[in-house]
C-alpha cells in the first residue's frame, strides 16, 4: 500500500509501546537544542484503511485490541446506541480522542504572542462538537484537578526534536471505541506528531487509571494538502429532542445485549478475542486462535454479506486525453 494513504493500528505491535514511552520521557527532559518545524497548514487523512472502524464504526462487541479491564467491559456490555437520543448524551461521543478515532483531516496554526512575537501555542481544530485542542508551549501550569473538565479539556505542547508532543488532561469521558467503550473523567492522552517530508505521523497514546490496564495506541499517517484551508469540519452536533421519555435511559442489562455474539457471528472470532483485554494487542493471540479457525474455515461463507461497504470510494483516476482523428501534418 502507498506509503502516503496508510493510517496504521499499531496497539498490537509490542516494540511501539516502548519507542513510544521514549519520546514521551525525551520530550519532558530539557534540551539543549528544540528543532521547531512548521506543521501548520492542513494534513489530509485518507480513507483507504480501517475506514470502517473510523467512519461508521465498529460492530457490537469488537473489543479486540483494547486493554480493557472488568469494568469498562462491563460498561460497554451494556452500551446501547439509543442512550444518544438522551438530550444530555446526544454529543457525548466527542472529546479529543476522536482527532484518533474519526475520519478526520487535521489543520494546525500556530498563536503568536502579541508581545514577543513567539509561538505560545499550536491550535489543532475541533471537529464536530470536539473543541479541538490548543497546545499550550509557554509552560503554563495545569488547572487543578478539581478544574471542571470542559470540551476543549487542556493541553500543553513541547519538541522533542522536530516531532511536537502535546499531552491533554482534564478531558470529558466520551468514546474511544464507538461500540461503547468510554475513558473517564481521569483519563489523559498524549499526542506525538512526527512530519516527515509531505507526510505526518500522529500517534495517539490513552491512558486511563479506572478503564485501561495499559496504554491504548493508535497511529495514523496525514499527507499534507496542497490547499492550506482544507477544514476537517463535518456538520456540528446540535442537541434536539428526539422523543425520548424524560427519564428513559437506553440500556442492556448484564447478559441481554444480543449484539455482543456478531464478532463471531460474521468474522468468526472467538469470544476470548473479542472481549478485549491487553493480551488481545499483541501478536500472540493469533497463535491461540490459529488451530480452531483454521479447522473451521471450510464452513465459512466465502462471500460477504453484512457490513460489505463502508461507502468510501477513492478518487476516479484522471481522463485519458482523447486522441484526435484528425490527420497528421
């Protein structure tokens, strides 16, 4: 696949927790020389893999890859999408995760001091009804954490050579997974933008002390845009009545969500895999399940079925020049 269109799931690659760890820790050590580059501008994301888990979402259950604990499984066990009809759930989907998860473009800007003319922050723009995120480089100490956590959350910024780290705290829970899978209030992110020529690698890093056992990562590759104003903005989320009882809140109780079995209904995964946890990022699982699937294969249909299209369709390629029938000279 072209380099310049891949957007990468790398949680189940073990070598990239560590290198990740590494630049985290380099950018929080005072160094000597900081390469600032320009990433302003916009960054197109390409919908030419894991669209599906970007676009419309994951099905029910598909919890593969995420190292989640008893509870949030438990939360997600019982996720039913009709809960976002609720006036007050209609735009919880959205917190700064979703810059990972979404089919996003980026554009970043920087905000220079009136005063000295430096560079205080990096603006990365909101999407939806995610505010965005304002990188704070000017070393501005973190609110409280009795701060209320609103929608643009807070974020500070640093180079760790030319790759911009900014780390978020104080964010809303809002889905990590749309199928349910939610961080909490306590939850913190850290953001590593890598450019690299025309292209830029983002690597998102959650971390969250009551849902995740371990660091939840996710890598995606932008190819810059030759137009600057390119605007990653889909139509905002506006909150509306849509008929739901006061009171009534969507739910599954423990054991009745009948949407949990489509892993292994229509991919043939086994519920062990699905269900998530931090042994399903790693390549090791695939050995377990190996022997089971492989036996089975014959009664698979080799046809799809359901979930066939995501609806993303690439670019036509450019006309040919019609050849003239006219004599030559």
């Amino acid at each position: 696949m072209a380099r310049n269109s891949s957007q990468i799931r790398v949680n189940s690659l073990r070598g990239i927790t560590v290198a990740v760890a590494l630049v985290v820790g380099a950018a929080s050590l005072p160094l000597q020389a900081q390469e600032q580059v320009d990433i302003s501008g916009s960054w197109v994301a390409y919908g030419t893999q894991n669209i599906m888990e970007r676009a419309a979402g994951p099905v029910s259950g598909n919890f593969t890859g995420m190292p989640i604990n008893a509870n949030e499984r438990a939360l997600a066990d019982s996720y039913n999408s009709g809960m976002l009809a609720e006036p007050e759930r209609i735009c919880q989907l959205y917190n700064q995760w979703e810059l990972a998860d979404g089919p996003w473009n980026l554009r970043f800007w920087p905000r220079v001091s009136p005063y000295t003319r430096d560079i205080v922050a990096w603006v990365i723009e909101g999407t939806e009804s995610q505010a965005g995120t304002t990188a704070w480089m000017d070393g501005r100490p973190a609110p409280s954490k009795l701060a209320p956590h609103d929608r643009a959350a807070f974020s500070t910024g640093s180079w760790s050579g030319n790759m911009l780290v900014v780390r978020t705290t104080h964010m809303k829970s809002a889905a990590i997974r749309r199928n349910g899978v939610f961080n909490s209030d306590k939850a913190t992110m850290t953001d590593i933008f890598a450019p690299h020529g025309d292209l830029l690698t983002a690597t998102y890093v959650m971390q969250d002390p009551v849902y995740l056992t371990e660091p939840y990562i996710y890598a995606r590759s932008y190819q810059r845009s030759a137009e600057r104003s390119v605007s990653p903005h889909w139509d905002p989320c506006i909150v509306n009545y849509e008929g739901v009882a006061e009171g009534h809140v969507a739910f599954y109780l423990p054991g009745k969500n009948p949407l949990l079995t489509q892993m292994t209904q229509i991919y043939h995964i086994p519920e062990y895999a699905s269900q998530g946890g931090a042994a399903t990022m790693y390549p090791e699982i695939r050995n377990k399940m190996k022997a089971k699937f492989v036996a089975s294969y014959h009664t698979f249909a080799k046809k799809c079925t359901l979930y066939c299209s995501t609806g993303f369709r690439p670019p036509p390629p450019p006309k040919a020049a019609a050849k003239s029938s006219a004599p030559q000279d």
